[in-house]
C-alpha cells in the first residue's frame, strides 16, 4: 500500500482495541500460538535473549488486540528504510477465528502503520499457509500484489 489514501477501512465494532506492548514473552507467545495452526517456524528456537534482542529494537511496534476485554491477536510493525514500515506479523488467536475480526483488526493495524510519523508505504507478505481469507482481507484493505514468489 503505497499511500493512505488507498486504505479502505472498514467498522471496528464496539470494545475492540489495541494497546502496545514492550515485553519479549508476550511476542513468543502469540507468535506461537497465533502461528500455531499457520506452519509459522522461523522463530520457534529462539531463546528469550533472542525475544528480546527483536523486541526490545527502537524500529519494531507490538500491539496486543482485545475484544471485550479478551486477547484477540497481535501485530508486529518493523519501521525501515525509505519510510517502509512492514506488518510483520499479524494475526488472530485460534478462538477468535471465526468471529469476524481479521477485518477490523487489519483496519487498526493499518491505520496505526500510516500514523508511524514518516510512513510512506506498508506492506506485508503472506504465503499459501496463511489463513484461506488472508490475501482477499489484504486486498479489501487496499493492499495491491507487488510480487509472487514460487519456492
């Protein structure tokens, strides 16, 4: 998404929120529980020196999602070069698949990236083990294709 004016929100229901987080376990945990079911493995070895080492950078974001007072899911937002700022990771907790929030919690997110003083694209990837509606939310929030890659 190269400009906000591509962004297409859409309703955040009632009682749904962020609140942003500094804490290395809070990210291995819905790292791996949010990645659970979606093959995420990258991370699943790092030690909690490695947690916070990621965490703990001036360029990365963690914001926790909450319904009714209820954990939902997470972003990780990372600022880099350019005024790029990449949705790390993203995603529900399994119990709150299902319940219509991936929309509204990519409108948070989204939003929240383009508040990132300096932004000037976001983006994100995504692979064929991400959730079956992943890529048509991506696209409904104004995300374009910028590439394909076949490994």
């Amino acid at each position: 998404m190269i400009s906000r004016e591509g962004f297409q929100a859409t309703d955040v229901p009632r009682g749904f929120h962020f609140t942003k987080v500094c804490d290395p376990s809070v990210n291995a945990r819905f790292y791996r529980e949010v990645g659970g079911d979606w093959e995420w493995m990258d991370r699943l070895k790092w030690t909690d020196e490695e947690w916070a080492s990621w965490v703990e950078r001036e360029e990365l974001e963690t914001w926790v999602a909450y319904a009714n007072g209820e954990e939902a899911g997470y972003v990780e937002f990372e600022r880099q070069e350019g005024g790029n700022v990449e949705i790390v990771y993203f995603g529900l907790l399994p119990s709150m698949i299902g319940k219509s929030l991936g929309g509204p919690m990519l409108t948070m997110a989204v939003s929240r990236a383009w508040d990132i003083e300096g932004t000037q694209r976001v983006w994100l990837h995504t692979c064929t083990e991400d959730h079956p509606h992943a890529v048509s939310n991506y696209e409904r929030r104004g995300f374009r294709l910028f590439r394909t890659e076949v490994i």
